[in-house]
C-alpha cells in the first residue's frame, strides 16, 4: 500500500489520506479497513471511497482517521446520502408550488 497524499485537517479533526493498493481481486471496504488498523494502529477510520480501473490491478483508496471515535460519528451524523438529498430537493420544490 502505497500512500499518494496524506494531509492533516485540523479544523475536522481528522487525517485524510489517498492510498494507492495493489491486489488481484477488487478489496472490499472491511478488508481496507482492516488494512488500514493494522497499518496506523487507529479504530476510528472511515473508508469512502475504492476505485479501480478496468482490466487493472492497482486501487485507488480514499480514507479519513479521526482522532477520536466522537469526531467520527459526528461526521458520519452530518453526512447525507444520495437518497436523502433527492428526496430533500423534492421538498422544496413542492414548497415553491
């Protein structure tokens, strides 16, 4: 695993990282969790993001550590998801209606 960027973000409280992972078979999200706690000896990792190109075996891995596991579940409260955001657009537009 090879580290591309790694930057401190001291006003979230977290390490942001994007990793560089050579495999034979697409790595889930728990296997580069796991990879992840062996290598920073950290719990509080949030993995978004594993993307590969086709016919390729090199991964590109985004990834946040936390400092601590109430920065973590503070961001993952804030985050919102695709479905979510849909169905808040909707709201408002009924409003303009």
């Amino acid at each position: 695993m090879k580290t591309i960027k790694d930057f401190k973000n001291e006003l979230i409280k977290r390490r942001e990282l994007v990793l560089e992972l050579e495999s034979e078979k697409n790595p889930s999200f728990e296997e580069v969790k796991k990879m992840l706690i062996e290598k920073f000896s950290n719990e509080n990792i949030d993995v978004y993001s594993i993307k590969g190109g086709f016919g390729k075996k090199t991964f590109t891995i985004k990834a946040n550590i936390y400092d601590s596991e109430k920065n973590l579940s503070d961001m993952k409260k804030l985050e919102i998801t695709r479905k979510q955001k849909k169905e808040n657009l909707k709201k408002i537009e009924e409003k303009k209606e």
